[in-house]
C-alpha cells in the first residue's frame, strides 16, 4: 500500500511539473509571439483591405508549415495562382486553411489563359468557359467559396488588360460571388499594363514585377504611384531580382535590403517575397516590424549593380533583335527560377509552356541579339536553360 501512495505521489508530483513545464513554455511562446500592433499596415486602395508590407508569395512554399510560421509572425495575404505546382500549391493551401477562420486571412489566386507563343495575343482557346473552369477547379482545390483577389495572370501589354472577353470572365466571377476583387499580374511591360488596368476602371489592384535591379525602375514606380492615385491596391513582385548575382550562387543579393527597397514608398502597398524555408520566411516577415531601408543598404544594393544578376528585366531588346522573336522574357524567367530559386520544377513548366523546339537557335549561324542592357550572352544562356527539358519529371522534386 505504502509503495501504491508513493507512486501515486510521485505521479503527481511529476504531472505537476509538467504542467509548470507546459505553462512556462507557454508564457515564453507569448512572450516571443509577434506583436501586431508593431507591424506597418497599408490600405489595399479601394478594396479597404488592410495588409501588412510584407505578405507571402506561395509559389515555392511546398510545406504547410512556412504557410503557418508566415501566419503567426503576421501575415495576412497569401498568393498563389492556378498552375503552381501544377495544382498542389492550392491543395495544401485548401487542406492547410480549413482550420483557420475565414476572416484571418486574404487569399489570392491567378488564372492563366492561353496565348500564341510568336504574336502573344489569347488564343481562340481562351474563353470565358475556359476561364471559369479553370476558376471553379482553383475554388475546389482550395475548399474555398470564394478568393479574395482574382488575377488575369501574366498580361504582357494592353491587350490582355483589356481583352473584352477576359473582362467579361472577370466580371462573371464577381457577380456570382467567386471573388471580391480583381486584378492584373504582370511581369514585363508593366507600365503599360499598370496604366491599361486604370484606364479600365474595372480591376481592383495591380501585381508588378519591380526591384533595384531593374534598368526602368523609375518608370515602373512612376506606374505604381499613378495607380496608388486611381484608387488601385499595388502589390510587387520579384523583389529580390533572382537572390544571386551569379548562376553558381556564389554572390547573394542582400534579399532583406532588395525587399525594403521595393517597399520604401507609401504607394507600394505590399509585397509577395516567396520562401521555401523557415529561414527565409521569417528574414522575411522580420521586414513588416522594420521596413525602413537604411543608406548602408541602398549603398549594398548600389554596389550590386555592377553584376549583371540572374533577373530579366523585360526591356524586350532581345526580341527586337531576334529574326525568329523568341519570348526571351519567358525563357529568362525559367533560368531565374532554375539558378537563382532552385526551382527546377517551376523551370521546367515555364519552358514547357512555350512549346519551342529542342534549339530554337539552330537556324542561326550567327547570334543577332547581341545588345542586352544585362551583358548577357543570350544564346548561351538559352542553351543552358533548355537542357531541363531533357531531365524527366520523376527526377525533379
């Protein structure tokens, strides 16, 4: 009997203590816990969405727990589109937020409509039934009745902007409740596309490519403020220009600067870094507490310039000089997200995606492009990425 009260008395006694245990982790968790009330919030333009600067880009998170950790330093705006990782970044976004209330986060997703791969212009293919499958798959995906944010992904000019039928889809989708609000993705042109969004009066925000690296920076500021006038939410992409200089990742971009950069103005509402690890995701979120970019930063991403990075800018000289006018946009952006994000998978799609043949280049002799504002041997280069079409799928993780 006495050995039973003994052991029932150390078995208290240790429940105890791991109760003290549990409650002290819990106060150092609260302590160490984020506070919101420190974090720079900026108004989404007429949609009244209140976000912090910094918000999560989705596309390269393929485990739910960056999306989580994200969520508890204070993110609220979460992207992802339709084709990323072919669909699974929806699922584990769907299967991840079903246990989070709905109003805790702002939830985006993008639709890619077919194009011809020499004129650029939607094909026939691109229908408002097409569009609306595509929609419907995305909501199922995500277990969600409705997005938040609804982009028209990767518009290239005017045109796609204002295509009657993709403003019809758009209008579709927020008349039957699919989404909130809508906007335009874009990755090159983006003044042109930015101010064709404002002369539509119908989109709600604009998402841009923009960071230190690019050659028409200004001009794409200028565009984001113009929007910022019109009532428009601006949100930046691509912030951190590739995160190397170099294709052997020998020579970082100061990726904390690069970001504080692109959201040093008042009129660039926030940003959708991506991140793959925990690291990068809370280097990250650290930004929304202290978005203040300092002189010895700007003097950092000054010196870069001298490299050449591994971003495109979109200038679109390359095409211009190009007999066969390859999409070299598109072609470079898969090199970045091959040697600067790693992300072969990602690559290889965009490359898929533009059904060229083995060589475009073996028609020529000698290369024509021979102007690129980066240096870059373009040739070269196109060589290099389009070896990943050879690599089969089951060997890409």
């Amino acid at each position: 009997m006495k050995h039973n009260k003994l052991e029932r008395r150390n078995f208290i006694k240790i429940g105890a203590l791991g109760s003290l245990a549990a409650l002290a982790a819990k106060a150092t968790a609260a302590e160490n816990a984020p506070d919101p009330t420190k974090i720079v919030y900026r108004t989404l333009g007429r949609t009244r969405l209140k976000v912090p600067v910094v918000s999560l880009g989705v596309m390269r998170a393929d485990t739910p727990g960056i999306v989580s950790r994200s969520l508890e330093m204070g993110v609220l705006h979460l992207d992802t589109a339709h084709g990323y990782q072919d669909g699974r970044n929806e699922e584990m976004l769907g299967q991840l937020l079903k246990n989070y209330p709905r109003d805790k986060y702002i939830i985006s997703t993008k639709i890619y409509m077919p194009r011809d791969k020499n004129t650029r212009q939607f094909t026939t293919e691109a229908t408002n039934e097409k569009f609306h499958e595509l929609l419907d798959i995305s909501l199922k995906r995500l277990q969600l009745d409705y997005v938040d944010i609804l982009y028209l992904h990767v518009c290239d000019n005017r045109d796609h902007v204002l295509h009657p039928d993709m403003l019809e889809s758009m209008r579709l989708a927020k008349q039957q409740g699919k989404t909130q609000f809508t906007g335009v993705s874009t990755h090159h042109s983006e003044p042109e596309v930015i101010d064709a969004a404002i002369e539509s009066k119908f989109y709600d925000i604009v998402l841009s490519a923009y960071n230190f690296k690019q050659k028409h920076h200004e001009q794409v500021r200028d565009a984001l403020k113009r929007a910022h006038d019109a009532g428009l939410g601006t949100i930046v992409m691509k912030t951190m220009a590739g995160a190397y200089y170099d294709k052997e990742r020998q020579k970082p971009i100061n990726c904390t600067a690069a970001l504080k950069w692109a959201i040093r103005h008042d009129f660039v509402h926030t940003s959708i870094p991506g991140a793959s690890t925990f690291e990068e995701a809370e280097k990250n979120c650290a930004v929304m507490y202290n978005p203040q970019i300092t002189d010895t930063d700007i003097k950092e991403l000054e010196e870069g310039l001298q490299y050449s990075s591994l971003y495109c800018t979109g200038c679109g000289e390359c095409t211009c000089q190009c007999p066969f006018g390859l999409p070299f946009n598109d072609i470079m952006r898969s090199y970045m997200y091959a040697y600067g994000y790693r992300d072969l998978h990602l690559a290889k799609k965009t490359i898929e995606s533009l059904s060229l043949n083995a060589d475009p280049c073996s028609n020529c002799t000698d290369c024509k492009v021979t102007n690129c504002p980066n240096g870059w041997d373009i040739r070269a280069k196109i060589h290099d990425i389009l070896r990943i079409k050879t690599i089969p799928d089951e060997f890409i993780v």
